[in-house]
C-alpha cells in the first residue's frame, strides 16, 4: 500500500512525505502546483518505464527527456480534458518496429493506468 503525508504549512504551501523523502507543493506557485505534482508524476513515470524497456532490450537510451502537456477545461468541473506526452529520445536509434514497442510498454506505467482507469476515490473525515 501506498501511503502519501500532506501537511498543511503555510497559505497555500503543504509538504509531501513519503517515506523518507520531502517535497513542497504550492498552489501559489511557489513551487509544484498539485497539477504539476499530479503531471509529473505522469512524466517520471513513464521514464521508468522507458528505462525499463531499454534495460531489457539492451538499448543505450540515456538522457531523454519527456514532455507532458494539459489542457485544463475552461468551466466546470475542472479537471484535465487532455493530457499529452512527448518522448525525446534524443537521437531515435530505434527502427519503426521498436518505436511502437517501445509506446506499448510504456503504456503500462501504473500512473498511466490509473489515470485511464478513472478509479474510485474515498474521503473521510478523521477529527
């Protein structure tokens, strides 16, 4: 199970735990928005699997970078209508063939999966 600790501290600034690790997200700007934490999660998840991929496949994919864009909607309820990924692999060593392959596995990244699942989400009070 996944365990995640937010904290309110100040205005509009909490701080992240989990496990060992801290981070701040701001919805002021002064750091991560919760839409960017949300979005770079996405982004680095992919990444792993990207690394995954070519680990297994004895490829030298290093120092690629990926791009995630939103399209936030204009009424309610906001949410993102349309979320994309760009992948630069810096140089495409790979042929068409390994260039789908690639795009299927990565699309077994679990936070792609949950974001495509739409999964249910529970809240309760605890005072």
């Amino acid at each position: 199970m996944y365990r995640i600790e937010v904290v309110h501290n100040q205005e509009m600034a909490f701080r992240v735990k989990a496990g060992e690790s801290e981070f701040t997200v701001d919805a002021k700007g002064k750091g991560l928005t919760p839409l960017d934490a949300l979005l770079a999660g996405l982004g680095t998840c992919v990444g792993v699997y990207i690394r995954k991929y070519a680990e297994g496949s004895k490829l030298d994919l290093q120092n690629f970078k990926v791009n995630v864009t939103a399209e936030l909607s204009k009424e309610p309820v906001l949410c993102f209508k349309q979320i994309g990924v760009e992948i630069d692999l810096k140089s495409c060593l790979l042929d068409e063939r390994r260039q789908k392959a690639l795009l299927e596995f990565i699309k077994n990244c679990p936070v792609h999966n949950t974001l495509k699942a739409g999964p249910s989400i529970e809240f309760k009070l605890a005072c």
